[in-house]
C-alpha cells in the first residue's frame, strides 16, 4: 500500500505546472481560488505551493525543499508568515466574519521573513456573507507580497465580486482509466465507488473506507421498497437513526443524481450493491417531480449544521420521496403533516421546519 497522504497526485501536475510558472515569473495572484468537488486534493495543493512561496529555494519541480528552516516551520505549523483558516468547530460549519478579520490582519502585516505572506481559507464556500463581504476591500487593494488561497467546491458559489479578483485553479478528476489504475495500486476497493464519488479517486477511497457502498445499497432498496408500497416511510427511517443525518443526506442525493443521469448502460457502477434496485427504481418513478424533490433535500442540506431532529428529517423526506416518486406535486409547506405532529414546528425564520427544541 502507498502512503497516499504525502504523496503527489498525478492529476494535479497541469494545475501545478501554471502554478510553479507564476512564482518563477514572480508574477503570483495576489488571490488564488482553487477550486473542484470533493476528493481531489484541493487543500493538499493548496498547502504544497504555500510550502513554495515560503521556501527559501524551491526545488527544480517547483516543490519547496524541504530542508531550509522555513519548510520546517511550516511543516510543524508554525511558519510566522503562513496562516490558514478553517470553520471553528464542524468542518462543515460557516467561516465567520471574526475569523476573516484576524485573516486580514495577518495579511497587513509585514513578511517575518521579507518573503512572502500565505493565508489559506478552507473551505472559503463556507464563509457566510457578511464575511465574504469583509474579505472584498482587502482582494481589492490586496497588500503587496501577499498571496491568499481559497480552497473551494464551488467557485460559482463565491459572491461574484470575490470571484472577479481570484485567479480560478480549476482541478478536475482524471479519465476514469487513469483513476481505476491510480486507485489499482493504492485501494482496489474504491474501484467501483469512483462512479459514485463522480469521478474523485480520494473521496472513493474515502467511501470504500467507511464502508459506504452497504449503506448505499440499503438506501437504494428502501427508496425502492417505499415507491412499490412494501415499507412505511417511518419505520424505514427509524433504521437509519444514529447513522448521521449529514452522511444520510449525502447518500441520498448520490442516489438522486444517479437517478437523474439514468445512464446506467454505461455507467461504472457495474459491481455496486443496489445497482439492480437502482434500475428497477428508475423503471418505477415518475422522473417529472424529481427535481423539486432534490431541490427539497439541498434545502435541508444547507442547514445541516443547524441542530436538527434527525428521525423527523428522515420520516419526512422519506413521505415526500413517495408523493414525489409517484408523480404527484409537493406542496409548498416542507413539514408533511406527519412531522408537525411531533414536538416540532415550524417557526418564522426557520427555512425547513425540523429544528431540535
Ligand atoms: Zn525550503
């Protein structure tokens, strides 16, 4: 097995070649936003040419050295000139405005070691609006020596005006030929979740190690179970209490796009559990109402680290799965009667109805 985590990753190389041109040049962004969707190594990338802008004399490939004083401070964390930001407490959770300003700050200050300064945000997707907003004066007058790189999924979902003073670093996954003999070597596993990860050979790894593929699978079958009436949305959602409402969530949308792709001929799934259901519920639903069901499901994603009753979620996407699978509108409130019937309701400023009292 090869220790992934420190290795190079192949698919990078075009992207970091533009990057190690720049610095040569002395021509680096003040701000670089790099972006792709999950499992590509975007911190990893990020981090590296941090490591070479904070290097005293990069190698020939571009790498820092990793012998000079400055790499090992920044190895051990502890560079003066290096600062990164990260959501306080869940990964997932917002950036804030606090944090922003003390990232500002950081970047006004003259170089401890008359280089350069290198900030990280990550996952800059994740800063709310207001510290978004923070952020615009500083990439608009952006202080000399200064370089700040945005991780990001979604570049679109930037604000417009940040977008404008960012130079993109866009990764994209590799053919999937490359991907399944890359993952050949490393986790043999991960072969048949690259369709699932779409595309991204670390997060299938991540998917194989946790043993998602089951779960997957038995999701599928009560999704299925539920559109052909042999199980109640309710006692389905009470299998899946103590799973994790983020990971549930993820999973259902994985299986949502897939239903949405309805490409099964030739998709790399082929040795998936629950591909055989996949396709006997994609001969069963009415595909009219699947996207106003997605757009249900992103909108309780977005709230997810908001304290939510999990079990109530879960009943309910899974009553509003049936309405939709069959066809028929969902209606406007998004707490199925069901729902309100238990301790939670729906109170102003509250986007979906489910939140824990
Ligand atoms: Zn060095």
């Amino acid at each position: 097995m090869i220790a992934v985590q420190t290795e190079r990753l192949p698919w990078h190389q075009p992207v970091w070649d533009q990057l190690v041109g720049c610095h040569r040049r002395g021509r680096v962004p003040h701000a670089i936003a790099v972006a792709g969707i999950a499992g590509l190594g975007k911190s990893r990338l990020a981090t590296r040419f941090a490591q070479t802008l904070l290097c005293v004399s990069p190698r020939s490939d571009g790498d820092g050295c990793s012998r000079c004083r400055r790499c090992d401070l920044q190895a051990a964390g502890s560079h003066p000139d290096h600062y990164a930001v990260y959501p306080e407490s869940d990964p997932s959770g917002p950036i804030k405005i606090d944090q922003i300003r003390r990232l500002i700050e950081f970047l006004m200050q003259s170089s401890q070691y008359g280089g350069y300064r290198v900030a990280l945000l990550d996952p800059a997707d994740n800063m709310t609006l207001a510290a978004a907003s923070s952020l615009l004066k500083t990439l608009e007058e952006p202080p000399a020596a200064a370089v700040l790189m945005l991780v990001v999924r979604q570049f679109s979902r930037l604000p417009a005006t940040l977008r404008s003073r960012c130079r993109l670093v866009q990764l994209q996954p590799p053919p999937a030929t490359f991907a399944r003999e890359w993952l050949t070597e490393r986790c043999p596993d991960a072969i048949g979740l690259l369709a699932l990860a779409g595309g991204a050979p670390l997060r299938a790894m991540a998917y194989a190690q946790a043993g998602v593929e089951k779960r997957y699978a038995a999701l599928i079958a009560d999704l299925l179970a539920i559109v052909e009436g042999r199980r109640a949305p309710v006692l389905a959602a009470q299998d899946w209490i103590g799973v994790g409402l983020r990971e549930w969530i993820e999973l259902l949308q994985l299986a949502l796009a897939e239903l949405a792709r309805a490409v099964f001929a030739e998709c790399e799934t082929a040795h998936i559990a629950g591909r055989a259901d996949l396709q006997t519920l994609n001969q069963r639903i009415d595909h009219s109402c699947l996207h106003d069901y997605m757009e249900e499901v992103v909108a309780i994603r977005r709230v997810l680290d908001q304290p939510l009753n999990e079990q109530l979620v879960i009943e309910d996407l899974f009553i509003r799965w049936r309405i939709a699978a069959r066809g028929a509108r969902l209606a406007n409130d998004r707490v199925s009667g069901h729902a309100t019937k238990g301790a939670v309701r729906r109170t102003p400023g509250d986007p979906v109805g489910f939140h824990q009292r």
